[in-house]
C-alpha cells in the first residue's frame, strides 16, 4: 500500500483535474490547492481552485495513489453567470463556464 500525505494527495489531485479538464501547462497556475483532508484510512478529499473565483472542485484521492474520476464541482453561482471569467485565460473560463451550466445550485 502506497503511504500518501496531504501535500502527495493535493499534488495528484491537481495533476488530474489540470489532465481532466485539458488546461494548458502554462495556465495551470491559476489554479491552487485550497485544501486536502484525509477522511479515512483509504482517501483524502482535496479542494482545488482558481484564484479570484468562488467556484471549487472536490476530488478523492485514494490512498493508492488514484483519483476517482467522478469528482464534484461547487459554485455559488447560478448557470450563465460568466461576467467574471472574462479576465480569465480562454481554457480556463470554458472550464469554469461548462461546469457552471451544470451546476444546480
């Protein structure tokens, strides 16, 4: 069995949801681990992010070192409300926008 701590748990959960949602290497630095709690002996849940926006994803990492691709996207904002990606690299306001049409909230 792999022994992972927070930071390894963060690190492959970013690394996934950069993969995932296809966002260039040289925009990824917009994007940050909020945080990552271990929530049981067999997976953390890590909390990423994108610097000036209220939206988050939340993915598990398991402690065999792989995420489930099934993650969860959270925003406060209603589907359609864009204004704010405008400031935003292109990948990275797609990314948030098709998540938020999802969104139910």
């Amino acid at each position: 069995m792999l022994t992972l701590t927070t930071t390894d748990a963060g690190s492959l959960a970013m690394t996934f949801l950069m993969a995932d949602l296809e966002i260039p290497e040289e925009d990824q630095d917009f994007f940050s681990v909020l945080s990552t709690r271990e929530t049981g002996s067999e997976w953390y849940a890590v909390e990423i992010g994108v610097e000036g926006l209220p939206d988050k994803w939340v993915l598990q990492v398991f402690d065999i070192g792989q995420c489930d691709p099934c993650y969860t996207f959270v925003s406060p904002m209603p589907a359609g409300e864009d204004a704010d990606l405008q400031e935003f690299p292109d990948p990275i306001a797609r990314a948030v926008a098709v998540e938020r049409a999802g969104n139910t909230l």
